[in-house]
C-alpha cells in the first residue's frame, strides 16, 4: 500500500479509508483499524511507517437485492497474508 502513517495521522487516514470504503455500491457501513502497535516512535521530523496488508483490520457491511453480509480483512500470520472472508450472511434483510 505504501502510504505513509504516523500516530500523528493514522486516525485520519482510517476515517479516509473508511470514507472512501462507503463509496462503493451496496457498502453500507465499514470500519477500518491500523494496528497501533506496528507504528514506531518518530526518530526525526520527517520519520513515519509504510501502510502495509498486516497492519489492517477491516470490517464491512454489504447489502444487495435483500441479502446483507458481514466480511473483513485481517492478517493471516499462518498464510503471511492480508486475508479477506465472509463472516456471516444475513438474508431478507432490509
């Protein structure tokens, strides 16, 4: 992903995320989460991290034609990858 995030601007970058996220047809809620842990301490003025798959946590609301689905994304350490799945499906839902 590359884009730079420090503790001064990751709260910003997951509302932009999540921003951007909800302009997608049928998305009807997300939330997006970097791992606070994976950011360092700034050793210089023009210091930060590179955004990358393990430092996200997703969760997202889809609805289409009556059916709604929570998915995600998160770090899969066993396969080092930033794993996206169904988390349930939800039918007849308005």
């Amino acid at each position: 992903m590359g884009v730079p995030v420090s503790a001064e601007n990751v709260e910003t970058l997951e509302k932009a995320m999540e921003a951007g996220s909800r302009a997608q047809p049928y998305v009807e809620d997300v939330s997006v989460r970097i791992d606070r842990s994976k950011l360092k301490k700034k050793v210089g003025q023009y210091d930060y991290v590179s955004l990358t798959g393990d430092m996200l946590d997703v969760t997202i609301r889809i609805a289409y034609k009556g059916t709604k689905l929570d998915a995600g994304m998160k770090f899969a350490k066993e396969m080092n990858y930033p794993l996206m799945f169904i988390k349930h499906v939800l039918h007849g839902q308005d």
